[in-house]
C-alpha cells in the first residue's frame, strides 16, 4: 500500500485565476454586475469555471443563478467539500451547478472554518438535502437551515467525520482493539462521555 | 342409539364452546370458539338430515360473518389488554335480570313445542318433502313466508345503505 | 368510530425489493403510505477515503466496487476525469471501444434493471429472460477482460487490452439477438393491462420537479426533460454517432420504463455505429509512468446506465494520490426521490417505485 | 356394515392419500413448467428429472427446525395451518370423479358423497379456508403477516360473492344442487354448460386464482411486498400445511371448473353416436385430463402476468365482477322461464 508522501500538507487549492485572453462566461459577468462583490475570486481549470464566493452571500448568489436568463442553474449536479486543515477556514463546500436549458456548468466554492455553518441551498435546490447531510455527515459541516440535519451513510451514534484529513483511513482506533475486554472499555467511556 | 351419542356429544361440545366464547380473555380466541361453535350446531343440522342448513349455516355464519367480526378485533386495538379495563356496566345488575328473562323465555317455549306433537308437519308444507330439503325451505320461503323474507331483505338493504351513508360522512 | 390506527413498517434493510440493504421507514394508513423515510448507509464502505488513499491507477479498481451492474461505466467517468485533469489525449480507437463497453454495461445494467423491476411487479419470467441476456454481455466482457462483474477494463489514458479477435462479430451477434429479445420483453409487458395498471399514474413527478429534486439519467428523461450527458456534453466518442434520446411526457413508472427499454434499442444502434468505424491505431496513448496530475480540480460528468456519474478529483500534484476524491452518484441523488414519489401511493406500488428509479446500494452507499 | 361404514372409509383413505400426493407432484409440476417457461431445467437432481424432488422437498420441510415466534399467540399459531389445510382436503369429499363403475361386483360410485347440496358445501368449505390465513397474520404478532392477513381476508369475501353468486346460475342451469346431478344435466343438456354459461365459467375462473391467492391475484404472499406475506414467521412442517393447502386448493378449484362447466367425467361430446370410441377411456381419466388442463392454465397464468394492486383487485371483484354475476344470474333467470 503506498502511503502518502505527503510531509507538508498543502495549505489550500491553487484556484489557478483564468487566463487573460479568455473572457468569462455571460452569466458571470451578469452576475457581477448584478450582485457586485459576491466574487471574491474566479478560477479556471482545464475547462470549469469556478466561482469563489463569501458563505454569507452563498443564497443571493444561488437563487440569482437559478433565476436569471443568462444562467439558469437549475439543476445542482453536486454539493460536496474538501478540507484543507492548515488553513484557518479549513473547508471548501463545493457546489457543481449545471442548466439544464442552456446546458453549461460552473462552481460555486464558499469557506468554512471548523464548526462553523454554511447556509444551506436546499431552499433553491431541494436536491441538495441529502448532498449537504452527506457533507455534514463526513466532513462535519453544519448547514444552517437545513431541514433535516442528520448523518446520512455513517451510523447515527458515529464519533468524527471520516472525510477530514486528520481523520485515521483505518478508523477512529477501537475498531483495531483486539481484546474485546478493552473494545468494551473503550465504548464504555464513550457512552459516558 | 348411535344419534343419541352424536346429539349428546355435540350437545357438550355446542356449549363447551358456547361457555368458551365468554370466558375466553383474549378476543379473537373468543372468535375462534364462536366458529367452532357455529360448525358443531351445523353438524347437528346435518344429523338432523338438515343438509341445506347445515351448509347455509356453515357460509354464512362460520365463513361470512364471523369472518368480519375477526376483521374487526384485529383491526381494533390489538394492543390494549382486556383486563386492564374494568367495564362498569358489568357490574350492573341489569344483565342478570334480562339473562333472566331470556332464560324463561327459551323455556317458555321448549314447553310449549314439547306439549305439541313433535311430528307434526309445518302447514303448507308439500305433503311429500322433496328429495333433499333445499326445494322444501325454498317452497316455504316463497309462499308462506313470503312477506317476512322480504321484510328481513329489506331490512338488510336498510342498513346496509346505513352503514354506507355512515362510512361516507366519516370520509368527508 | 375506530381510530386509525397508523403502522410503521420497516422495509429492509433484510427485504426481498429493496435492491440490497436500503431501508425504507414506512407510516401506513391502512397501506396507504403517509411518509416514507430512507435510512442507508449499510453498505457505506468509505470508498471516497479510500480512495484518497491509493495511487491514481489503483483507484480504476476500486471504482468498480461502486456500481457494481455498471462496473465499465465507473471505470470510463474516473478515467475520463483523471484524463480531463492531465489534459491527456486518448487515441481514437481507445475511445470508440470504451464507447461500445460502456454501451453493453448500459444494456446489462437495463438487463438487471428491468428483471427485477418485472420481478417486483410479479411477472417473474421477465426476470429470467432479461438475465438471459446479460449472461451474454457478460460473456462478452469476460472475453475482453477476463473478468464478469468488476472488470477494471480501462486505464488512465486508454486501455490495458485491444479487443481480442472476432470480438466484434460476437458483438454484433449479439445485439441482433437483444433487438428480437427487447421486442420479447415488449410483448409480455408493454401492452400488459395488469402492467400498464400498476405503472401508469404511479409515482407521477413533472419536469421541473424532477430536476429541482436532482433526478438524473433515465428517470429525468421520463419526466420529458431531454437531458442525456452523452448528447449534451458529449464524451468518449459520442459525438461521432447518430442516436435519439427517448423522453416521456407523464413522467410516471411506465414513462421510466418505456424510456430504458429504447435506450436498449439506442444502445444497440450505437454499438454498431461504433464497431463499423472502429479505427485502427494504439489503445494507449501517451501516459507518462508516473501518473501526476498537475494541481488543480475538476468536475467530470458521464451518463451513465443510472443518471449523472460525476467525479470531483483535487489533486495537489505532489503526491502520488488525489488530495479529494469524491463522486457523485447518481443512485443516490435520484433515491433522494423516493419519499416524495411514494407519498400517498400504496405499499405495492414502493416496491414498483424503487425498481422505477433503479438504484444499486454500492452505489449509494459507497 | 360393509355399504354404510367400511367403504366410505376406503374412499376417504384413498381420496385423501391420491390428493396429498398429487400437492406434493403439483408442486414439482409448477416448479418444471414455470421453468420450461423461463428456459430453465428446474429441479433436476434428485431422481430422473428430479422427479423425487417432492420426497425430498418434504423430508426437508419435516425434519426442519419448527420456531414459534417469541410473542405469538401460540395457540392460534399452530391453529392457523391446520385449519387452512383441512378445508381444503374436506372440500374433495363432493366431487365426482365419475360416474358408478362396478368393482370387484360392487357397483361403486366414485365420490365420497353424494350430498344433495354440494355445490353449496364447495362454496362452505372454501369460505372456511381464510381463517387460516387471517389467523396467521394475527397469530404471528408480526406487521408484514398482519397486512397479508388483512389483505388475504378482505379479498377472500370480496370475491366469494361473485363466484358464490355465478354458482347460483349454474344451479339455475341445472336445476339441482348435487354435484353429480350438475354433470348428469349437462349429459341430458347435450352440452357442456361452459358453452351455456361462458360468462359464468370466466367469473369462477378468475374468482378461483382469486380465492386461491394465485397469480396474478396472489397478493397475501407476494414475496416482493410483504416478504413471505401471512407465512413469513412460519418455518417447517407448518409454512407446509400453508404451501399444501394453495395447491390443494388449486386442484378443488380446476376439479369444481371440470364438474360444473366441462362435464366432469364426461368426453368430449357426449351424446355424438360417432364419437362412442372415446369411451374407452374411463372417465375418471377425462375428468383428471381436464382437470390437470386447468391446473396447467393457473400455472402458466403465474408465469406471464404482474401482479395486481391490492385496490385494483378490489375494483375488479366489486366494480366488474359482481355486477356481471348478477346480471348473469338474472338473465339465465329469465332464460330458464322463457325456455
């Protein structure tokens, strides 16, 4: 099994910006032109665009791209993160939006640090109920709002959040206890925790 | 005296499970035994050569009705435990009288058809009964018992049509 | 007069219709269902992790382990990204056969989808006659790759292995022989009174609901969205073939059905689009030993036999594993469906409805 | 002696061993066609073409483990598969497999009893049958055997009205309730009174697959829904009696079609002088031929169609099949007077 050779972790992604010659799509510009200054940056990477955005302003932008003729994101393909731990907002929430009218995509990316909430976009895109409990579930992120905020793939009683970095690929550790005697001691200070 | 030991056990069994369908705690056992009751009486039906009967009692009561009741005991609160009620009204002394009463009744008229002949044909009656007695009972329900046979329909088309109209109200 | 009394009822995650280990809460009226909760995670293997944890060429392998009906297809949208990301260029020959595998798993995947959505129905000899001929693609996949169900049949770039001799003339054969089997299926099913009264009107869910809900693939083409990935944002060779995208107009049960079962006939119309102009040339084109991608990330979507099969990848381009891995399963956002379909219908017509919009549990789980 | 008791019994020992046999064989025979339909084999090891599959279905089904759920009504629970067996078995006793045949100097008559109202006693005996259901879904103290109860029950009475109510225009036809005095009228008719009452056979037919839970009307087991349906917490020699009686059921139901509308032990024919040749086959053999060509259908049926919905069943039995009966009744009715 290869093991990462990662010493230092890095600190956030590249977010490269787009080159100078391509201008960016219609629906950006509209939307800075709509909502000024809800783009704290744009970025383009082998051929997506990608929206960086404040999580205050997250559900201005999202209804606005779902509504306005240029755009129309109706249909929002994904909500997922990523964590990067040495940064001080350590998450990324992603959102893959694509149109189904005018068939383009983008993404919209907001910061979160640990424990601190993201609005939640099921109010424009219901289907993104179970993708934000999925990213609660793994990454730990609350969504502000969310109608129904539970685990959904990890058991209800799960300590942690199996996609953080920080988080053991083999496991929060009891699971590696092979005398059930000290698997027992270890749930039981769990449950009285 | 091979009928007589065919009426007496039956006899025992009838009310066996005639005390059972009472006594029983849980309800649908209750239900059981009333169908078990039901088959006993259709088999002296039969032993009295009443096949017609006998089946009709078997259709209708054992497989209609008391299918319906089961229907409606399972569908009621399975959960609540018969004994944890105490229902007032069986304490009140009302019940033993019109037990009572009943009881005279019923004898009343055991005395009575015992003073009679017990042979005695039912008037209008066909003087010699059909082979087998479905074409009697349809005989006598047709002629002389026409206007209660209609009366009992229209009593059934009556609350059937009530009980419709009561389903309908809950609905809307 | 009586109280209704509400039932709870656990469907799954031990039930013969749930496809697997999903688990369905159901409130009864009766067997009218007032709410439906899905509860999943029993098959939650932490792929997303583990992934994150193997070399880019591991992970093809892995992949497979998630749609496991439509190994071929997972394959095809992990490498396709991973692609996308290096900016590799895959020769034309590669492509076109990764079009023909990802096609006969399209049909597999049907083939499994429509058995057990018959079966769930009741006309049980669907299910044997449509496992009949996924026997046959699975023969022909064992040809290729010596492998049935996890085939681990494309690379980063290509493909470990040209198609063997006379593979495309089995090929051939055998969409000949599914054309007459889909009109077979038709016949038992399509005109069915009992068919079309347990589909028709049955967890019905109009267009901008459908999309507003994140459904994908076939059961948004139901709902007459035109919306194909294979046509709208073309991929492998796509581009280069003529096919229809069917679409419904009532978007209920039967819509999804008669949907899938032209998707057999399109399959097969582009199988031998693609074995006529199968090119001649490598099947690997050029791919550095070490595979590296350089920094950055992206999302790349394939349709596949279920909806949108979509891949975010980060890689910080040091290390020899992606940074993030995380896939979009289309199961899972078209199970998100569920509840709402199956509102006020009864508890026969759940189990029409989770063969409706046709979920592998891999898949959902992960 | 010998007339009133001796016989009867071998009638009823000999009925009752050829019917449990042939369960157990209609089982293996389901088991061969639906997978001659589904290009399959089916059972192919034990014996010749597996022919002792159901031997050894039995010494399985026997030698299992015989759980009682934990908080079941126990009673009831044994209960419920011995009283959805016995109707069945008891509902032979009224069919005639032919007509008087002479034995040994005895002139035997091949039914068990020839009671003036057997019709009626099918009809009774079946509606006896659904307790066993009913009490299964109550006595297992599980939801998913409740709901099939429930169903099972529900659709049982909805379609004995039709059917009961179809079998009353046949006794119109016929002018008798005897089972052996029905075959004898179609004898007298010159016809087989499917070809009188077409209507009425299709009734009791679809009722039958009804009444006998059998596809596509088998929702109280449908295995997708209701994971076993009222059987699901049975194991062993009990959810046996269960399987038993479905395909005891089947039979009384293809012997009750053959004796009331395909003249039971009659060839085809009966009165064509020409055709006296057939003759040479008893007529036991006729009544089994038929018989076993309705059983064929039920299981062919279960091999081609879906299921109903439990609602749209009962839409059928109410909306469409009821009101066909009556009709049918009153225009024999009619006919039988005018004619």
């Amino acid at each position: 099994m290869p093991e990462p050779t990662r010493i230092a972790p890095p600190a956030g992604p590249t977010d490269p910006p787009p080159p100078a010659e391509l201008p960016p799509p219609v629906f950006l510009t509209a939307l800075q032109r709509g909502l000024p200054g809800t783009i704290e940056k744009l970025s383009y990477w082998v051929g997506d665009w990608t929206a960086i955005l404040p999580a205050a302003r997250l559900i201005e932008v999202a209804t606005h791209l779902r509504d306005a003729p240029g755009a129309l994101f109706n249909f929002c393909s994904d909500v997922t993160a990523s964590d990067w731990p040495p940064r001080a907002k350590r998450f990324d929430v992603i959102y893959c939006l694509y149109s189904t009218t005018l068939r383009h995509r983008v993404r919209l990316k907001v910061q979160a640090g640990d424990g601190e909430a993201v609005p939640t976009v099921t109010g424009v895109w219901p289907s993104a109920n179970w993708l934000e409990r999925e990213v609660f579930d793994l990454f730990g992120i609350p969504f502000e709002g969310h109608p129904d905020l539970r685990r959904i793939l990890m058991p209800d009683d799960w300590q942690g959040h199996p996609q953080r970095k920080d988080y053991p690929l083999e496991g929060p550790g009891e699971l590696l206890i092979e005398d059930p005697v000290d698997w027992l001691r270890v749930r039981h200070a769990r449950e009285i925790e | 005296m091979l009928e007589a030991i065919v009426f007496y056990t039956l006899a025992v069994f009838t009310l066996g499970f005639g005390v059972l369908v009472i006594t029983a705690r849980n309800t649908v056992h209750s239900v059981l035994f009333l169908v078990a009751n039901f088959l006993c009486v259709a088999v002296l039906y039969v032993a009295l050569a009443a096949e017609f009967l006998a089946v009709i009692q078997v259709l209708v009561y054992a497989g209609g009705i008391v299918v319906l009741y089961l229907f409606v005991v399972m569908l009621v609160n399975l959960k609540a435990i018969p004994e944890a009620r105490v229902d007032p009204r069986r304490r009140s002394r009302l019940g033993f009288v019109l037990a009572a009463a009943l009881l005279a009744e019923v004898s009343a008229i055991l005395v009575y058809a015992g003073s009679r002949s017990p042979m005695a044909p039912a008037p209008g009656a066909p003087a010699t009964p059909a082979p087998g007695n479905t074409e009697t009972v349809g005989w006598l329900l047709y002629t002389d018992y026409l206007v209660p046979f209609e009366v009992a329909s229209v009593l059934l088309l009556v609350a059937m049509i009530g009980a419709i109209l009561l389903a309908r109200k809950q609905e809307a | 007069m009586f109280d209704t009394n509400e039932l709870v009822i656990n469907m799954g995650p031990q039930h013969p219709s749930t496809h697997g280990v999903l688990r369905v809460v159901l409130r009864l009226d009766g067997e009218r269902v007032i709410e439906a909760k899905v509860v999943i995670g029993y098959l939650h293997r932490g792929i997303e992790k583990l992934c994150e944890h193997r070399d880019w060429g591991q992970i093809v392998l892995i992949t497979d382990r998630m749609d496991y009906v439509a190994a071929a297809s997972n394959n095809l949208g992990y490498c396709e990204t991973v692609e996308k990301l290096m900016s590799l260029e895959v020769p034309p020959r590669a492509q076109y056969i990764r079009t023909i595998l990802a096609e006969l798993q399209r049909i597999a995947s049907h083939c499994l989808w429509l058995g057990t959505h018959a079966m769930d129905i009741g006309a049980m000899t669907v299910f044997l006659y449509a496992f009949r001929e996924r026997e046959l693609i699975l023969d022909l996949f064992e040809e290729y790759c010596g492998a049935r169900l996890t085939y681990n049949a494309m690379r980063i770039g290509g493909l470990p292995l040209d198609i063997p001799p006379r593979w495309d003339a089995k090929v051939r054969a055998f969409c000949d022989i599914l054309d007459t089997k889909v009109d077979e299926y038709e016949e038992l099913l399509t005109h069915n009174r009992i068919w079309l009264e347990r589909t028709r009107g049955v967890g019905v869910i109009g267009a901008a609901e459908a999309i507003a809900i994140g459904l994908s693939g076939p059961a948004l083409r139901g709902s007459a969205v035109p919306r194909d990935i294979r046509k709208d944002e073309p991929y492998a060779a796509y581009a280069d073939f003529a096919f229809d995208v069917p679409i419904g107009d009532a978007g209920d049960t039967y819509d999804r059905y008669l949907v899938r079962i032209e998707e057999f006939r399109q399959s097969t119309r582009i199988i031998r689009q693609a074995l006529d102009g199968l090119p001649e040339g490598p099947i690997l084109g050029k791919v550095p030993r070490l595979i590296k991608p350089p920094a950055g990330e992206t999302y790349h979507a394939i349709e596949s036999p279920k909806g949108e099969l979509g891949y975010f990848i980060v890689s910080d381009g040091k290390s020899n594993v992606p940074y993030r891995f995380r896939v979009r399963p289309p199961s899972f956002c078209n199970l998100q469906a569920l509840p709402r379909l199956v509102k006020g219908h009864l508890v026969a017509d759940v189990v029409a409805l989770i063969g409706s919009i046709d979920i592998v549990l891999g898949e959902v789980d992960r | 002696m010998v007339e009133t008791y001796l016989v009867p019994l071998l009638k009823i020992a000999v009925l009752l061993n050829a019917v449990l046999v042939a369960v157990t064989y209609m089982v293996l025979l389901e088991r061969k066609v639906i997978a001659w339909v589904q290009v399959r084999l089916g059972p192919m090891r034990v014996g010749p073409y597996g022919v002792l599959q159901p031997i050894a279905d039995a010494l399985k089904l026997m030698l299992k483990e015989d759980i009682t759920p934990a908080r079941a009504d126990r009673f009831v629970f044994t209960l419920a598969p011995i009283v959805s067996m016995v109707p069945a078995l008891i509902a032979f006793a009224v069919i005639p497999f032919d007509d008087e045949v002479t034995l040994f100097g005895y002139k035997l008559s091949l039914v068990v009893a020839d009671v003036n109202v057997g019709l009626l006693y099918v009809v009774a005996t079946t509606s006896i049958s659904v307790y066993g259901i009913i009490l299964a879904g109550y006595a297992s103290n599980s939801k998913f055997p409740l709901l099939a109860g429930l169903r099972a029950s529900a659709q049982l009475i909805s379609y004995e009205v039709a059917v009961t109510m179809m079998l009353v225009s046949i006794v119109v036809t016929a002018g008798t309730l005897s089972m052996v005095g029905i075959v004898k009228a179609q004898l007298d008719a010159h016809l087989w009174f499917v070809f009188i009452q077409p209507v009425a056979f299709v009734i009791l037919f679809i009722g039958g697959l009804a009444e006998t839970n059998r596809a596509p009307f088998d929702l109280p087991e449908a295995e997708q829904e209701l994971t076993g349906g009222f059987h699901t917490e049975y194991s062993g020699m009990r959810f046996a009696l269960f399987f038993l009686a479905e395909y005891a059921n089947m039979i009384v139901v293809s012997a009750v079609a053959t004796t009331l509308f395909f003249g039971g032990w009659l060839r085809p024919f009966p009165n064509v002088a020409p055709l006296a040749f057939l003759d040479l086959v008893p007529g036991w053999i006729w009544f089994l031929m038929k018989t076993f060509v309705f059983l064929y259908i039920f299981i062919w049926i279960r091999a081609t169609l879906p299921r109903y919905r439990y609602d749209q069943l009962m839409r059928l039995g109410w909306k469409v099949l009821i009101p066909l009966a009556i009709a049918n009744l009153v225009v024999s009715g009619i006919l039988k007077v005018l004619l």
